[in-house]
C-alpha cells in the first residue's frame, strides 16, 4: 500500500515509518523537519504542515491510507478536511490512553492517578475523538495506546482492546514505541477497527 505517515519525525510516527516500510508498505514520511526522519529504503520523507489541508491534501492525494502521529493541536475537522479533498480513503489516528475505561464509567483521565500536568493534552486526544465520533464519510481509526508508551526494544507481542485499558497481571498498562507501530501496522493491514477505537499493551 501507498501509506502517507504524519509526524514522522517524532517517537511514534519514526517508528510507524520505519515499521510499514519493513512490511513492503511505501511509505511518505511527513514532517515539519523532515530532515529528522531517518532514512530508509521504501521511506520518502516531505517537508509538510498538517495545519494547511490543501497544501496537505496535494501531498497525501494518492494514498491508500494517511496515518497521523501528530499532536492534538492539530483538529480532527483540519486534518479531515485535507483527508477529503485528496480522496484518501482510510486515515489512522495515533492516539490517547486517558479516554479508556479503567472501571465502568471511569476513564482513566478521571483516576485520582492520573497527572494533572498531562490532562490539557490529554483532553486534546479525548476531543478528537469525539469528533471522528460523529463521521461517517471517512473510514478512521483510533489506537489509543497502553498508559505508559516508551522507549524500548521490539518485542513482537502484544494484548489488544477496544475501549478498556489493557493491564498485564500486576496491574500495569506499558507497551514500547516500537511494539505500538506494530499494532498500528497490523491494523492497517487486517483493517479490523473501521470507525471505532482499538488499543493495546503488553
């Protein structure tokens, strides 16, 4: 497939790239620096601002599918917008974990763990998805991550979800960067969450 990843400079988006484009996937890396990007065979990196859609929609036109790594400060509508008038069919969404369920009714946003520094940017992720929510005209997904995303090996495993956070047996929610692009890839290729959330942990 002809895949069109934003914020491919950053943690999660790198890993994306450099996930799909082992599978045999072309990939067109997006970046505001796309000098960041690493290099890679079957990675075409582009310099580009998901904050314009039409200069976006020029860039994205021809994609089986954009997956976007990007902040929140970008709006679901924005980023819809340039998704449309390029008549991409499918758009993956990186996402937040603050929205998953940690009991019935609570989220995980709403635990008294939760950190209060991260709640602006998480309420960010929590929005967008409301927003993907109510459309109907774009093929989305959303792939909230485990609680804690880092920075580690790849590992090739993982337990998926949908709208709960996913805990290994000593209760905590963990899964690395690379094992997350994995997941992200996995959907895209076995299409399995189409206008609904997924997520998953070790």
């Amino acid at each position: 497939m002809k895949i069109a990843v934003l914020g491919a400079s950053g943690r999660a988006g790198s890993e994306i790239a450099k996930e799909a484009a082992a599978r045999g996937h072309q990939v067109l890396a997006i970046a505001r620096n796309p000098e960041k990007i690493a290099a890679a065979e079957g990675v075409t990196a582009k310099v580009g601002d998901a904050s314009d859609p039409e200069a976006l929609a020029a860039l994205i036109a021809g994609s089986d599918a954009v997956i976007s790594a990007l902040h929140f400060d970008i709006s679901a509508e924005t980023l819809l917008s340039a998704i449309r008038k390029a008549g991409v069919p499918r758009l993956l969404v990186t996402g937040g974990a603050a929205s998953l369920e940690v009991a019935p009714g609570q989220r995980l946003i709403d635990s008294p763990e939760f950190p209060e520094e991260w709640k602006p940017f998480a309420l960010g992720g929590i929005t967008f998805l409301d927003e993907l929510r109510q459309v109907e005209d774009v093929d989305w997904t959303f792939f909230s991550p485990a609680a804690l995303i880092f920075e580690g090996p790849r590992t090739g495993t993982y337990r998926p979800g949908t709208d709960h956070l996913v805990t290994d047996d000593s209760g905590e929610s963990r899964i690395s960067f690379a094992d997350y692009a994995i997941a992200m890839v996995d959907e895209l290729e076995a299409h399995k969450h189409s206008r609904a959330r997924f997520t998953a942990a070790y």
